[in-house]
C-alpha cells in the first residue's frame, strides 16, 4: 500500500487520539459532572454578590439624595464638608477618642444586659412560678422608657461611668429577656415529649433541645438590644461625660456645628453596623439547621 492509500485510509477510519484512555462517552459523562458541579458554585456566588452591588448603589443613592438636598438649600451640610471635618477631628484624635469612649460603654452596658436577660429568659420560660415573680416587673419597667431612668440613676449613682453604662444595660436588658422568653415558651411540646420518652432528663432537654431551639430568638433580641445600647448612648452620655460621640453631637449642637454632629450621627450608624453584621454572622453561624430563604 503505498502513502497515499494509507493516508486515505486514516481519512477514511481516523485512529482514536493517544493519551486519552477513556471511550467518548465516558468524556462526555465527565464534562456533564464537571458541569453540574460548577452551575451551583457560580449561582452562589452570584447571590452573594448581588446583595452587595444592591448595598453599594443603595449608599450611592443616599449620599446624592443628601448631596441634592443640600444644594436644594436645604439646612443640611454637604458629603465634601462633613468629609473635611471628619478629617480635621480623625487628624487630631478627637474622634478617636470619642468613638473608643463610647464604644467602651456601649459594648459594657450591653454585655451586662445580655449576660443578664439571658438566664432570666430561661428561668422565666422553664419555671412558671418564676414567671410569675418575675414578669410582672419586666413588663413594668418596658414601659418606663431608658431615658426617664436618668435623673434618678444620677441622684443614686453619681456622674461617674456607673450611671451612663447602667442606663445602657436596662436598654439592652428589657429588650433580649422578653425574646429570650419567648424563645423558650414557643419551644415545641412535641420535641420536649419526645426526648422525655427516649428517658432525656429535665437537665439534658434543657441542654439538648431547649437552649438550641432558643438560639435564634436569644440573637434577634440581642441585635434588638444592641440597637437600643446605641439609641441610649446619646442620651446617657449627656450626664456629665467630657468625651463621647454622643457628647461631641451635643457640643456641636450649641456651636450649630452640623458638619461634627453628621460626623457623630455617621459613626455611630457605621459602628453599630459593624456591631450587628457580627451578630448576623455568629447567628448564622449557630443556626445553620434552620432553613432560610
């Protein structure tokens, strides 16, 4: 045969390609695996990063209406002014100082709160005679704002750190004891009988069923009375404090200072943000049997 038939033959019946050990078919299987294993890992990075973009041009949008509302002639100042204050007082420490002051209070008062109405929620929710002792003064003092609780935490603590901190603490206390409760409370009976049945003691369905179905209440109300530790501190710092944003806002206040109030009103959003964005992610964290949407 000469070169020219044999080439015409391989035309005519190519030989499978060296190197490849598998038939087509097992290729073909292979590319659909390969396939089907990188849709669900590019669907949930597009889901992760849409909220983002969505946040990005939300904050976008704010800071133009604000800037629009400003040049309306609106009594507000500028993003370019309250940016070149916020650099005059980062320059020279001052809003240093005053965010780690507060911070300090906040994260105190709050901590308390919550390593209080934590065991609270729980014996209020296991044990109905607790309950019974005990709820009546929280419901009583829910009503009482935070903020009408200064003049006398003043006359019987002073105007020292004790007062302001414990101003935050009742905050952020009132508000994750009732979720706590009511965490405990709406534990399914069904879940509670069945461990009973399999022999599970009060204390192992306390630990093993109760405590987590609670979880997810216990961190919604510590991120509601994180909130409240922030919407006190304004008010809290006004007794006799010498550093703080809540203070510096308040400063500025008598001055018509709005640049250094917008700065104060921005960090303190900015830190609680942080603050909550951590809460969400140790709740996710913790909560990872419950299905989400």
């Amino acid at each position: 045969m000469s070169v020219l038939d044999k080439r015409s033959a391989d035309q005519r019946h190519p030989r499978p390609e060296q190197g490849s050990g598998a038939p087509p078919e097992a290729e073909a299987a292979d590319s659909t695996v390969g396939a089907a294993k990188s849709a669900p890992e590019s669907s949930r990075s597009r889901r992760r990063g849409l909220p983002l973009a969505l946040n990005a041009v939300s904050v976008a949008l704010g800071i133009a209406i604000w800037w629009a509302l400003a040049a309306a002639g609106f009594k507000l100042p500028t993003p370019p002014e309250v940016v070149d204050r916020a650099s005059t007082l980062i320059s020279d420490g001052t809003l240093a100082d005053d965010a780690l002051a507060s911070l300090t209070r906040v994260l105190i008062g709050f901590a308390l709160g919550t390593a209080v109405a934590v065991p609270v929620g729980f014996l209020m929710g296991w044990y109905g005679i607790l309950r019974g002792l005990i709820e009546p003064w929280i419901q009583f003092f829910r009503t009482i704002p935070p903020l009408a609780i200064i003049p006398l935490a003043v006359v019987a603590m002073g105007i020292d750190e004790t007062p302001k901190i414990f101003v935050i603490f009742l905050a952020a206390f009132l508000a994750c004891v009732i979720s706590t409760f009511q965490g405990v409370v709406n534990v399914d009976r069904t879940l509670i009988n069945a461990a009973r049945v399999l022999g599970a003691g009060d204390a192992t369905i306390f630990a093993r069923v109760v405590v987590p179905a609670s979880t997810p209440f216990i961190l919604v109300g510590m991120r509601v009375g994180l909130g409240s530790a922030w919407a006190t501190l304004v008010a809290a710092e006004l007794i006799a404090a010498q550093e703080g944003l809540g203070y510096r806002m308040q400063n500025a206040q008598l001055y018509y200072d709005l640049p250094t109030i917008f700065v104060g009103l921005i960090s303190i959003g900015i830190l609680g943000l942080l603050m909550d964005r951590v809460l969400l992610l140790a709740e996710r964290r913790l909560t990872r049997w419950q299905e989400r949407r």
